[in-house]
C-alpha cells in the first residue's frame, strides 16, 4: 500500500479542485472515484436501462468496462476502450450515477478498482466513501463540505464556463436531493470517518483549503495526529 490521502465529502464542495492540486504538491496521482461512478452511470444512460431496475444494472455492470490512465496531472476514464471524460460532467450522468452508486454491484466492482489503485500508487483519492471504506487506513482523512447554496453557485459557474445551460435554483435543488440519497443510502453512505478532520470551505478560498490540508499532512509526517 503506497502513501494517500483519502478526501470524501458532497457534490460541489470542491474536492476535485483541491484533490489534484494537492497530488501535484505531493507528487501523488489523483483519483477521482466520482468519474468511475459517472462512466457507469453513462453507460447506464446510453443503453437505456433505467435507474430503478437494479435487477439488470446488476447483470450488465460486469459489461461495463472501466479503466482509467493518468497523465499531466489529469485522469482518463475509458468506458469499454473509449474515452468518455468529455461525457461525464453533466446534470443528467450526474444524477444518473447518484441513483445507481446505491447497488452493492456497482460499488462493489468500482471499491475493487480503487483499491488496485492504491497498491500500485501513492494517491490523492477524492469520493463519498473512501475514508470510511475504500481506504480506511489512509495517512490523512479530510472531510470536506460547504454550505448548499455555495455548492450549487460553484457547481453553476462551472457550467456556465463550458457553456451549459443550467438554472441555478435546479442545481441546488439537484445537490440537495443528491445529498439525501448519498447519505441516507444503504451500503457505504457518505458520512464523515472517525479519523477524518472536517474542513468547511463555505468562506475559504482554494489556495487556503490547498494550505489547510497540507498543514494536516506535515502534522501527520510530524507524527502529530
Ligand atoms: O463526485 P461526483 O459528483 O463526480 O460523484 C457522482 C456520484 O457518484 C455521487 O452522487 C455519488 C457517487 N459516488 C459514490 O457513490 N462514491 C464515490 N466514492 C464517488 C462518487
């Protein structure tokens, strides 16, 4: 198991942001396990295959191969040998891929993944469950949240960079809902590690957060926590 940094928390909070600018300072690979879930929830999408019928997403899953290469500081995801990256950020997949993270299938292949991952790498890992699950012996644990109405104002410029039509009330509508599900589901909900040190980025900027986190890895280097 190399070195990592295990970063959770809700949609729009800033952890992929964050994520890989704390990789690059501690040349470690990022990885963004919401992207694996996404490249599942597309696949979903495109074969027309609804959210609720776990049956069949549970049989098909095994169909969806996903693999990811990193380069540049950037991550790849291939859907069945192609790469999808530029289909995995919408509305739609997103909401898709919250209702389908709900099946032990899923999980269960994606945790596998990530956990190869982790043996081959020294890695920055961003997601809902990593600390609690994915990698519980992580060297530093990060919960990092902000307030709803600050997550859905970040997650709409981000949209509105790439030309997306959205609707800011819609999105905060979206994130809370999202939220709810990510949270109150079954097997591996999102929720703060025992271990994990909380950081609410409601009022802090990136390059504070990025500082904040890497305080925690010095301390935790200095044998501190
Ligand atoms: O971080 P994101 O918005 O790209 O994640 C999309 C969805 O994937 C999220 O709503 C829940 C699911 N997910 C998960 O269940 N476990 C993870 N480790 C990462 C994401």
């Amino acid at each position: 198991m190399g070195y990592s940094i295990a970063i959770d928390g809700p949609a729009g909070a800033g952890k992929s942001t964050i994520a890989k600018k704390i990789a690059k300072e501690k040349h470690c690979i990022y990885v963004d396990t919401g992207a694996m879930y996404r490249a599942m929830g597309l696949y979903f999408l495109r074969n027309g295959i609804s959210a609720g019928d776990e049956k069949r997403i549970s049989e098909k899953c095994g169909e969806a191969d996903i693999t990811i290469a990193h380069a540049d500081g950037e991550q790849t995801v291939f859907l069945n040998g192609e790469n999808v990256n530029a289909f995995l950020r919408t509305e739609e997949v997103g909401n898709m891929t919250s209702a389908i993270s709900v099946y032990p299938a899923v999980r269960k292949k994606l945790v596998e993944l990530q956990q190869r991952l982790a043996e081959q790498a020294d890695v920055v890992m961003d997601g809902r469950d990593i600390g609690t699950c994915v990698l519980p012996g992580a060297d530093v644990k990060v919960y990092l949240t902000a307030g709803s109405a600050v997550r859905a104002k970040r997650r709409f410029e981000e949209l509105a960079a790439k030309g997306e039509v959205c609707d800011l009330g819609q999105i905060e509508k979206d994130i809370i809902e999202r939220d709810e599900r990510d949270m109150n589901r079954e097997i591996s909900p999102l929720r703060q590690a025992d271990d994990a040190v909380l950081v609410d980025s409601s009022g802090m900027t990136v390059d504070e957060v990025v500082e904040k986190i890497l305080s925690l890895c010095r301390e935790k280097e200095q044998g501190g926590i």
